[in-house]
C-alpha cells in the first residue's frame, strides 16, 4: 500500500478501481489495468510538481475521462492486442482526442481537457 501522504494516491484514493469504472467488456479490465502504470506516473510526477489540490483534481479527473475514452475506442474497435503505450501516445498527440461525451461539454472543460493531453504527452515523451 502506497504511503498516501507523500504519493498521488492521496488526492486519488480511487485510483486502483479505475479500470472496473471504465470496463463495458472483460477485455476492458485487463486493457484499462495495463495503462494504469503510465497514470499513475503522470499523477505522481503532478503531484510532486506541487500543483494546488484544484489543479490536481482538474488532471486528474480529465486523466480518468482519457483512460474511459481509450477503453471505449479499444471496445468498440476490438483493438485489445495493441500496445497500450502506443494507443495512449496517440491518444494525447496534438492535445488529445476528444473524450466520449464532449458535446456537453463546454470550451473551458475542453480546453483543460486539451491542456491536460499536452501535458501527459510532454510527460511520456520525457519519460519514455
């Protein structure tokens, strides 16, 4: 168990249950499980970078609302056999795809949305 004091996992205390959120499918889980590596080293690294509690929350929750859309196209494209690295790389290139529902939403939650995709971006080019 992470120490929450000095982890991400203190403003997301959810985090581990992300893939059941996100699963339509059995192939869903085990797909979504094998992005959370690279989730949660984004969240780390925000974390540490010192981000307010808002802020955070904001990345975090267009973070979660990335990982369900990539599980919908793997889905509904039946794409569980691609690298998910990969799919997650194509995934906030040139900020990002749009999420499921962002026909309500509106300019300033897809803008973060955008903001967050070039962020996690910079971060996996960085990273990896």
């Amino acid at each position: 168990m992470p120490d929450n004091s000095s982890s991400f996992h203190h403003w997301t205390p959810d985090f581990d249950g992300w893939p059941n959120s996100w699963m339509g499918v059995r192939e869903d889980l085990e797909f979504g499980r094998k992005l959370l590596p690279y989730f949660a080293d984004f969240l780390q690294a925000l974390y540490e970078a010192g981000l307010t509690r808002k802020t955070f929350v904001q990345y975090r929750d267009n973070l979660w609302l990335l990982g369900g859309t990539i599980i919908s196209r793997a889905s509904f494209n039946n794409d569980y056999r691609i690298d998910p690295l990969g799919t997650l790389i194509d995934a906030v290139e040139m900020d990002g795809i749009l999420p499921d529902h962002h026909h309500h939403m509106n300019m300033a939650e897809l803008r973060a949305f955008s903001r967050m995709c070039r962020r996690f971006d910079k971060h996996l080019k960085q990273s990896v």
